[in-house]
C-alpha cells in the first residue's frame, strides 16, 4: 500500500494489513491501527471540514479527543453519528466519513460567503442580530442559521445498535493510562486492591506512544508491554480501552463510557452493546488526565496544514504519518523542539523554528541546532498564507515586551506545516467537575489542582508536572497512598521506574501574537477558539461591551460552547480577557468545568431503557386473559389495567355503554386488583387508623368495612379507600391504585419518627391479593354459584361486610362494597389463583350474562354516583369539606392529620372551590374534562373563572351527559346556571348536587 | 448520585432512598393548642441552610426504615446518619457553614 | 369442595417462556433463568432481639432467625431472608406456608408481633451461571463483587427499575431474584435482554 505522506517504517500501524474507507465519497488506503486522522493525513488530505460560523477551511489540529476542527459525520442511515472527532474514530475497513458543515461539499462551500460578511458575525451576534422582531427569529433566521451553520446530522431512523449499563464498586479508579496512569494502577493493584484502570485510547500508553522515551532502560513500547502483563498478573485488576471517563459525580461516583464495538465494521457484533456506560463507586479516584496542548493565536492560524506540535509528533511517531514536507514550528516553550527532531528525523525538512523567546539555549534547542535546524529567536508567524492549504508563513521580529512588531518587514517561510505550541494545559477536567479547586501556576502559565474536595489524587501532567520522571514517581505514589487510604499495602512497594528528561527552559506567555496591525483590523483572524469561530477579536469587544466575567464571556462569545467545551482555548480566552482588563488571569479564572469530558451518546445514557423496557409494565394476575379477551388497556401509573373490552365492530363509546348497561341491568366484572392494600396488625392499629384517617374507627366491628379519606397535616386530601377490620387489632386498608407506595410510606413515618410508642405492624399486600369485583343486581347469583356454601342473604352478608369462603375451590376474601352503586362483592384470592378466580367467575356468570368491563365504565359509574377519584376530583389543593364530605370529618376526635388545618383561615373560606354536578343545556353535549366555568356567558375579557369540570362522561343509564366540577362557592350555587366557553361555544350548564344516579343508595344495599 | 449509608443495611445508592425533608421537626402533641401562625409555621417552614443540614430519608426500597442524615448541602458531604428519636448532636452550633475537609470517605458513620 | 392447597400455582411469568439459558458450550458457560414454582412467603415482624421472639420463632424455624443485616439463614424446606431490624421474609416449601403461619402465630401469643401471608407478593426468578453476576450488575448499583456480597447474603435493592430482594445462593453463582409480583414479566424480559450477550436462548416450556 503506498501513501503519499507515509513514513518508510515506523510506528504502531499494521502495515500489512491494508484498510479501504472512503472520506466525501472517495476511496483511500488506510493502515489498520490508523485514525481517520491519521489515515487522511498519510493520504496528505488536510482539508476535511468547514468552520461553523464563517465556513473557512479547516483541516486537523490535533491527535486527540480535544480536536475542535475535524469534525465528521460518521456512517449513514441508523448507523449515522455526527460531530465525531476525526482523531478519535478508529479505521475500519468499509468506514465510510463526510465533512459536515459543508454544503455542497467541502472543497466549494457555498456558506464561506459567510466569511465574507464576517464583520455581522461578530461577538453577541445572535444576541444583536436576532433580537427584534421576534417572529422573523423563528420564521427566517432561525431556519437559515440551521441551515447554514449546525453540527452534523442527527440520524432519522431508530438506532440499530443496542447499548448497555454496568455498575461496578472499586477500591482504586486510575483515569490515564499514561505513564502516571499505569504507574499507579500497577502501584495500586499489587497491594491486592480492585483497581479500574480507564483509558480513552485503543491502548494503553499515553504520552509515550507519541514521544517514545525509554523507561527503566526499555523502548516506551517494551516498557507499555511489560506494566501491561505485571497488570494482568494482578488478582483485581480491570483495564477498560476505548472508555473515557466522561463525568465525576458526587460522592467519587463516576460514569465512563466505553466504545466496545465503534472500532469494528458497523453491524459486525450485534449480540454486543455497541458502547456501555459504566457507573463507578471508587474508594479512592486517580486522575493521570494528561494535557492538552494550546494552540497560538496569530492572524490566520487556522488554515489546513496549522497543527499542534504535539500532534504532529504524534502522527510521525505512533501512525509513521508525515503531515507535511516542509515545516515551520512556531512555539514558547521547549517541546516544540522534541517534536522538530522527530519531524526531520522521519524526513520533514524544518524550515525553521520560530520561537516568540528573547533568547533560547537549553539542552533541547542545543540538540536542534546540531542536527542543523535553524532557531529564530524573539520572533512570531504574523501571518499566514493559503487557500484549502498552507502554503507559507510570514515572521517578524517582536519588540522587547512582545506588545508590538519590530519595522514593517515581513521574511516570508514557504512551507505545507505550521506545527505551533503555546504550551501546555493539565487536563483538570474531571478535578474541576469533582468541585475541586485551581491554582494558576505562573510559571508553567496554566492552572493546576490546587485542592481536593473529594477523595482523590491528581498524578503527573494531570497534576501540573510534565517531564517523564516526575510522572511515573506521582504516579507510583499517588496509586501506592490511594490504596492505602482504601486499606491496602503491598509486600513489595513499586519501586519508581527510571527515566530521563532533557531541563527545560521556562515559557513565555504571548497570548495574542502583534501583527503590524491591531487585533480585529485588516483581514486577518486570530481564532482562540476553532469550532465556535471566536478571535480574539471577539474576545477584546465582549471586554468592551463590558462582558468581563469569564462566565459571561463564554455566553456571549459562545467562547468554549462547543462539543469540545473548549479544551483548546479556554485558557487562551481568557488570559487575553484579563489582558484587556489589566487583570492577573487567577482573578478572572476559568469557567465551570461540566460533564461529560467528551459528548456521550444519548443511546449510552438510555442503555437498555428503551422500547417496551423503558419503563415497567405492572400486570395483574388476569392480565393474560385480558390480552387474550381483546382488550384495551389504559395506563394507570405502571400497570396497565383494561380500559374497555371491544367486541367486534364496536367503538369504545360502544363498547362502555354496552358495559355500563350490564352493570347496572345484569352482572359485570372488573379486575381490580391493582388497588393498593396494607396488612396492619398490633394492639394500637386502630389508634393509627383514628389518627391517619378523618374518621373514627374504634368501634368498627370485626368483619366491617368502613370508607376513611387522608389528609396531609395541611387538610388537603391525599388518598381514599375502604378498611376492614379483620380482628381486633388486625385491619387491611386498602388505597387508591397509584399511591400504594406512597400510602404506606407514609404511614411509617408517621409509626416510625412521630409514634414509635404505637405497636403496630404495617406489610404491604397489594401484590398477594388479586381482586375480581362482581356489581349489579345479578351480582348475587354469580356469587352464589361461585360459592355456593356461603349465605349471601342480606341479612347475614350485608353491605359494608367481610366474609372468608372458598371460591372456585380457592380460599378467598370476600367484601361486599361498592364503587358503582350496584349490589356489588369484591372477591380477593391470592394472585397464583387469580387467573383462575376470573376464568371461574366468566364460567360461573355465564348464564347471567356476566360482562367483564374496564377503567372506562368504572369511572362512568362511580360518577354517577357521585364518588370521587383522588387524582381527578382532587388536586392537592382540595379538603374532605369542599368535596361536600363533611360526614367523613370526625367532629369527636381531639386530633388527626389535617384536622387543625380545617380551621385555618384558607381552608375555611366560603368561597372555597367546592365538588358540584354539572347539567349541560343540551343533554348530548358532553364537556371536555378541564374546561373552565364562568357565571355568564361572554363578557369582557378577562372573564373570572370560578373554576373547572373534573370529570364529563356520557351516561348511558341518564341517558345523556353529566359532569361534577369544582367552583368557587358551589355548594351554595345549586340551581343555578354556569357557563362553560368551549374555543368554538358557550355551553349553558345547570349546576346540581353532584350525585345523579339513586341517590338514596337503595341499589347498593339491595 | 449519593452513597447513603443506611444505618440498617449499610451502603446504598441514593436510587434505594427517598428524602423526607427537615429532620427534628416534631409534630405538635396538641395541635388546637397552637395559633394559626404557629400551626401555619409548623406546616410550611423549613430550614435551608447553606451547610449542615439535618434531614429525613427512607430506605424506600430496602428496608423501609426512616432515619436522620446529616449532609453538607454545598457539598454534599454526608456527615453522619442517626435513627430517628436520637437527639441532633449537642453541639448544634457545630452547623456553620464551613464546608468540612475532604472526606475519608463519602460517609463517616 | 376441591382442596385448594392441590390447586397447580400459576407463576409470574408464565405468558413467557418459563427458562431462558445459555447453552454451557459459549464462551462464559451456562447461565440459566427460570421461574421457579412460587414458594410459601411469610412475612414475619418481631422484635428479634427480645429472647422471647426469637425462642418462640427459633422453636418454629429450626432455630433460624438472621439477626446480622442482608443475611440468610436456610433448612432444607425453609429459608428465612434478613428484610429490615425486626423484618423477615420466610420461604416455605409450596403450600407449607399456612401450616408454618399458624405455628409462628401460636408461638408468639402475647408478644407484639406478625405474621402476614405474603405468598403471592412476590415471584422467584433464579439466574445461575458464570455471567449471572454480570447480568445483574448491568443493573443493579450493589456490589456484587464476592468482597461485597457472597452466598447467604441478600438485599432489598433495584434492579434496572424495579424493586427486588436479592439472595445469593451459591458461588457458581446462583442468584434468587424476588421482584413483586407485577413486576416480573418486566424483570423476565429485562434478563434476558441483559443475557443475550451471552447468547442466551428462551427455552419454550
Ligand atoms: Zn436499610
């Protein structure tokens, strides 16, 4: 395979294993081992994307996940994947890659018009562009900015892929496998320690992939193997590649992401998850991060060919890639020179260096000028040359503060590269999201850990020490003291592994490098931040308009706004904000580091929290016969319960009038096991329930129901039911079928923080009990043939009653209530027999025509009666006494919830919204559930509103609507006309007592 | 995301709990005996401190006891945990709000 | 009268297949899913430090009665799970629970205490194999390491998003898994979603 910009030999590709991708629908040659990045340079295409605001071309700036340029959009259909790093997407054979932000492609890009009208595109732009007026913002700019500008596409179809989550405890998580990194893993785990150690890369290594420095006298690549197998050894050890560590949490929790699958052909193992996110509960956290280098700012540093030194070496050294022919090196610290010596090593002749120091005579720049590479001193690039291209450099001598440019002559350097450094930055990151705090390190110009807040230890780069031998004796240390704090101690500690580092000259900040001309004035653009398109410019007129919180920087530049978060131009950003204020940079500071690291995938966060596991479906019991029985289902809370049960043909509205005329006419059945229920045992029981519920309870018989409603301490209803007293001091409350939980949650606070004196006993047995209620005037038969040793007489089973039989061969609980106002029992067997119960009961009610029916009928039902649904009828906001439930309201009892709050002077308002039934005018007209109530029809706007319908049906056994609604003073409003204003009429209501069906209950007790 | 140590079961993830507010409020044993202010205080005030804050939880999906958690609501530094009915530490002045050093771990208990 | 205790007990998940396994040949070998018959629960609140409790429930129960937290103690026909201070999950052999209810009942006359028939409370799943562990930490946020939870130990957790208690049984490992009752088809269905990594293969039955 041959690449233009390949070297002879070298590095950590496969050579002979040849890969095929195409890149903006042409066909290339990569390496196996290859980046995209890496690939496309070798190909020698440098330019691979445009700019989000001013569409210039832009080729790769670096060799790593804080890439800001070479965006790209990844695959197509499902599989399609925007805003991914071109330095982080591992080839694989048939990778198919686009530019994105390029329209109609990359080469000619009609949006770099754009760049032409850069004066309107500068800082605050979309503030100052599209404030006025607010309607050509959504209908014309808004569009065309998407257009024009966004990141990538989002893919249209489902996601294909599966993705998964893990929880995992540890002792030691080592974020880094630099040298730091696998120093302290190794470190930690050979005290016997689980250690974790993550790493974003395919492998392990770090920084010595890329600078190859021997340690303990071993090539870095022999010196990587050997730590790797010494790992393996390890009794507890996990080595996660390819998995960033994307947030740090609270309480040393962590999430990482890992790509299990992202570096094989799409499709190729589908039985795994594509990427995982891991959970992590470290002991102790090690954070190895590394740095990131930053790029300068001069005019025009942008142009594909301009690259971070450090990446440059990279792409020489691990990927035997030569990004240019000829290059320049323009730098303000010492290890641009490492990277020339390698650069011209793998056959790149280096025009020069050009270093923004006065003078520079170190160890490094001795071993440059040796090998006959020529330093200019005390100069900078002001200016570059080239199209899709770099084609040349001009340099200039700076004056003595680096304020200004000497004369006005420029020496023009041709060459395709720029590699520039302006130094480094510790990756803090993840220190920074774990609250802990920076120090800005002047020498070093960079901010650094200053001090933990969480238990934690920053090692190496990380920690604000570049050179290999400080790295792998933090390293040593940081995992040796992490272990230890976690109760662990090696035999033998890790004695700190050998290496050696060239001195290093100190670096001279120059934020923005002087030009002949001021910053913002002429052509030239002085990026800070690539992906977002912010100059310095920008940067010095926000510092104008007075925008001088960094914060408020970031905002209004959108400065470090991108899916990079700025890991390249943060530090630049605002060391040239504190310039223009005179300010030291520690008091401008940084902004807030936040999650994640790099973007994660919206698939990695769901896991398998999609499709039908998105949330749990709870069934009952009868579920499978409901399912087979044709029907419907309504969601209430979790569970699914039958909404209605379709017959062929039949509409709902069919459907529950055929339904409502068997409960009320013949025999139905509903499954209601769902209702909450909570066993409560012990010699106070009834003591809770005289101060839980608003009324009394110690008189209750044995083998009693009683209706009860709760309140909170505030008066307002929360729950309803019906409990019925099993033995003296043995009830079973039962609860509304959405607060189960909650009910019983809330009782033992109450049993638990405010009555531990109380001895009783509270065991949930919602799910024991599955619950079929037979209703109507036939109701008794059914029964009887279910249970035919049972005395259903009124006399010895009356309402309100309990009685235990066997029925259908199972022993069951049998309650003689009613929330339909028809003879009605309620027959509970444990749920492994409740899938028989139903059969046996549609057996049994066979010949009496027996209907089962759903939630749709029961509330249809109860309404006719007038009985509440907490949720419906209720908001929170509602008392027993504006529900027209005063009976319910104990006057006897010193105290229970709520009751002090009943005299409060809100809660005992007159004109209280109160329960009432609603008549429409005209009888088919039935109310939207919701619609507002106002005394006259029309009127001024805006028209007060007394208050709002909570529950319209049709009634089949009325014959026509019917409706109950909360209104201001209603109780007293009987008789009298309301008015609903629907969006395209007035409907005239007459307001009634909300109970429209047998109000004498003569049914229920028959 | 929290570790709680349950005072029962020991370490859990906050997903197993449920928060119940300010801790040591006790409910008045007669209620009439109070004024609308004072029941009204009762009802709606709560303390919201930057700092040392003494607060209820139930171990909701484990074994359902409430208990007392005092937490450093800046950094979420859980200090202590404590079943309920046992006094707040005697030195209650002790709630400044001083963020307490890094912790040896997410709970001394 | 038909005897209700001979009546088949219907499981959670029996819209499902009843077994979901990975055959032993794939790489991480055999890991199982089935729902086992629903056993007796009884759910047991005492005072367990009161000498007089745990004699009375010690005479009944072989003398079991965990009092160290997430803890199991098991007989041959009777397991009794660790739920809270004075909280406790007893499982008996299918249909053994009312015999076993009436004898605790009897034994604590005149101590505060109860014993509730919670048989139908809950199913029991039981996920056995290599990769079991890992399954159910894609899911749950304890620590299953063998540091961390080992056979005899058990927890009321969560698992994905449904409550569960959990018990280790063995090391091959075998984990039980109680989720309530309408919640197992949920948590049936997220196994083995959670399996088919491994290869797994639903079992009809
Ligand atoms: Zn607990």
């Amino acid at each position: 395979m041959s690449n233009s910009h390949r070297t002879a030999s070298g590095g950590r590709i496969d050579r002979t294993r040849s890969v095929t991708f195409t890149f903006n629908g042409k066909s290339y040659q990569g390496c196996a081992g290859d980046t995209l990045a890496s690939a496309l340079l070798a190909n020698g295409v440098h330019l691979v994307a445009r700019s989000f605001k001013y569409h210039r071309p832009r080729g790769i700036l670096s060799a790593g996940s804080e890439e800001p340029s070479a965006l790209i959009q990844l695959e197509r259909g499902g599989h399609t994947e925007p805003n991914l790093r071109a330095t982080q997407i591992e080839l694989y054979e048939g990778l198919s890659a686009a530019s994105q932000n390029a329209w109609p492609n990359v080469n000619f890009d009609v949006g770099a018009v754009n760049g032409l009208l850069s004066k309107i595109f500068v800082a605050g732009f979309y503030y100052k562009t599209f404030m006025h007026p607010q309607s050509l913002w959504m209908k014309l700019y808004e569009p065309l900015i998407r257009h024009a500008a966004g990141l990538g596409k989002a893919p249209k179809e489902p996601d294909p892929d599966r993705y998964d989550k893990m929880h995992v405890h540890c002792d030691v998580l080592v974020v880094g496998a630099g040298p730091a990194g696998l120093t302290a893993a190794l470190a930690a785990a050979r005290t016997g320690a689980r250690v974790i150690l993550a790493d974003e890369q395919n492998e392990l290594g770090g920084s010595l992939l890329t600078s190859g420095e021997t340690v303990d006298g071993l090539p870095a690549a022999s010196w990587i193997a050997k730590i790797e197998a010494e790992l393996a050894a390890c009794p507890e050890i996990r080595v996660l590649r390819r998995t960033t560590a994307a947030g740090y949490y609270d309480h040393n929790h962590l999430t990482l992401t890992e790509r299990r699958t992202d570096h094989l052909p799409r499709g190729a193992a589908p039985h795994l998850s594509r990427q995982r996110l891991w959970n992590v509960r470290a002991k102790r956290v090690v954070l190895a991060t590394g740095g990131h280098e930053r790029p300068l700012v001069f005019a025009d540093n942008d142009r594909p060919g301009i690259m971070l030194a450090g990446a440059v070496r990279t792409y020489v050294n691990r990927y035997g890639v030569t990004p240019g022919k000829r290059a320049v090196l323009l730098t303000n610290n010492d290890s641009a020179y490492a990277a020339a010596l390698d650069m011209q090593a793998a056959g790149i002749a280096i025009a020069a260096i050009v270093d923004v120091r006065t003078a520079v005579n170190g160890p490094l720049a001795a071993k440059a000028r040796a090998a006959g590479i020529t330093v200019l001193e005390n100069r900078a690039v002001v200016a570059t040359e080239g199209g899709k291209r770099l084609t040349s450099v001009d340099v200039m001598p700076l004056a003595a503060d680096g304020g200004g440019v000497v004369g006005m002559a420029r020496t023009s350097i041709a060459c395709d590269l720029l590699a520039m450094s302006g130094g480094w930055n510790p990756a803090v990151h993840l220190y920074s999201q774990s609250t802990g705090k920076l120090r800005y390190d002047e020498a070093a110009a960079c901010f650094v850990p200053h001090k933990a807040t969480q238990a934690l230890h920053c090692a190496g780069t990380c920690n604000g020490r570049f050179a290999l031998p400080d790295c792998l004796a933090e390293g040593v240390a940081a995992g040796t003291e992490a272990a230890r704090e976690a109760g662990f101690t090696a035999d033998a500690p890790l004695p700190v592994p050998r290496a050696e580092a060239d001195a290093e000259e100190p670096l001279r900040p120059l934020w923005v490098v002087p030009s002949t001309q001021l910053v913002g004035r002429g052509s030239g653009k002085h990026f800070v931040d690539f992906q977002n398109d912010v100059t310095a410019a920008d940067v010095l007129l926000a510092s104008r308009e007075g925008y001088q919180s960094v914060e408020h920087l970031k905002r209004y530049t959108t400065m470090g706004m991108g899916t990079d978060q700025g890991k390249t131009s943060n530090v630049n950003a605002l060391a040239i904000l504190a310039q223009s204020l005179s300010a030291p940079i520690p008091q401008v500071g940084t902004t807030t580091f936040r999650p994640p690291y790099t973007p994660v995938v919206f698939g990695a966060l769901a896991g398998r929290d999609v499709g039908e596991l998105a949330d749990p479906a709870r069934v009952t019991p009868m579920h499978r016969w409901h399912v087979e029985n044709g029907a419907v289902f309504e969601d209430v809370g979790q569970w699914k319960r039958p909404w209605y049960f379709p017959r062929a043909g039949e509409s709902m509205h069919d459907a529950v009038n055929r339904e409502c005329r068997a409960v009320r006419n013949g025999v139905g059945v509903l499954d209601a096991s769902t209702l909450g229920k909570i066993d409560i045992q012990g010699p106070d029981a009834a003591i809770l329930l005289n101060r839980m519920y608003t009324n009394a309870w110690s008189k209750l018989d044995v083998g009693r129901c009683r209706y009860g409603v709760m309140c909170k301490e505030e008066g307002m209803v929360i729950d309803d039911g019906v409990t019925t007293r099993l033995g003296p001091n043995h009830f079973l409350m039962t609860t509304t079928t959405s607060n189960a939980a909650k009910v019983l949650d809330w009782l033992e606070e109450y049993l638990q923080t405010e009555w531990p004196d109380l001895r009783v006993h509270l065991t949930s047995v919602t799910e024991h009990w599955s619950t079929a209620s037979i209703a109507g005037p036939k109701a008794r038969d059914v029964v009887a043939a279910l249970a035919p040793d049972l005395d259903l007489s009124a006399d010895a089973f009356p309402f309100m009653a309990m009685k235990e039989a066997v029925v259908a061969g199972v022993p069951a609980r049998i309650f003689r209530i009613s929330f339909t106002g028809e003879l009605s029992y309620e027959i509970n067997v444990p749920a492994y027999h409740g899938l028989r119960l139903w059969t046996e009961i549609m057996k049994a009610g066979a010949p009496h025509g027996v209907t089962p029916y759903g939630t749709e009928t029961m509330h249809v039902l109860r309404a006719e009666k007038g009985y509440i649904i907490v949720g419906q009828e209720t908001d929170g906001t509602v008392t027993p006494q504006d529900l027209g439930m005063d009976w319910i309201v104990s006057k006897q009892k010193a105290d229970f919830v709520g009751k002090r709050s009943f005299t409060r002077q809100d809660t005992s308002r007159a004109d209280r919204k109160q329960l009432v039934g609603l008549l429409t005018q005209d009888p088919t007209m039935v109310l939207p559930e919701g619609a507002q109530i106002t005394a006259q029809a029309g009127g001024t706007v805006p028209i007060p509103m007394l208050g709002y319908v909570t529950s319209s049906y049709w009634s089949e056994t009325m014959g026509r609507s019917i409706a109950l609604a909360l209104i201001a003073g209603g109780s007293r409003m009987i008789g009298q006309t309301v008015h609903a204003p629907l969006a395209d009429k007035n409907v005239a209501c007459a307001v009634v007592k909300p109970v429209f069906y047998d109000p004498e209950g003569v049914r229920l007790h028959g | 995301m929290l570790l709680i140590h349950c005072p029962w079961c020991g370490p859990r993830d906050e997903i197993e709990f449920a928060y119940g507010g300010e801790a040591h409020r006790v409910r008045p044993a007669d209620p009439s005996a109070l004024s609308d202010a004072e029941w009204a205080d009762f009802l709606f005030l709560r303390a919201n401190p930057k700092g040392v804050h003494r607060e209820r939880w139930v171990h909701a999906h484990g074994c359902r006891r409430w208990f007392n958690v005092e937490r450093h609501t800046v950094t979420h530094e859980i200090l202590r945990v404590y079943p309920p009915g046992a006094a707040a530490e005697p030195d209650a002045a002790v709630a400044e709000a001083q963020p307490p050093q890094a912790s040896q771990q997410g709970v001394r208990s | 009268m038909a005897n209700a205790v001979d009546l088949p007990r219907v499981g959670a998940v029996a819209r499902f297949a009843s077994a979901f396994a990975v055959p032993p040949d794939r790489a991480g070998g055999a890991l199982t899913l089935v729902e086992m018959i629903p056993p007796g629960q009884i759910n047991l609140r005492c005072d367990g430090h009161d000498p007089r409790a745990a004699r009375a429930v010690g005479g009944v129960l072989q003398g079991l009665l965990p009092v160290n937290a997430n803890t199991v103690q098991s007989a041959a026909d009777v397991t009794v799970l660790w739920l809270g201070p004075d909280e406790w999950l007893i499982l008996t052999a299918p249909g053994q629970e009312g015999a076993v209810m009436a004898q605790l009942r009897e034994a604590l006359t005149g101590l505060h205490a109860a014993v509730t028939d919670v048989t139908g409370n809950r199913a029991l799943l039981r996920l056995s194999g290599p990769s079991a562990r890992e399954t159910l930490q894609k899911g749950c946020t304890l620590d299953l390491h063998p540091r961390g939870f080992r056979p005899g130990q058990c927890a009321q957790t969560v698992l994905a998003r449904a409550g569960i208690i959990l018990h280790q049984r063995d090391d091959a490992p075998t984990y039980d898994i109680l989720p309530r009752r309408s919640f197992a088809e949920y948590v049936w269905l997220w196994l083995s979603d959670a399996m088919a990594e491994y290869n797994g293969r639903a079992i009809s039955g």
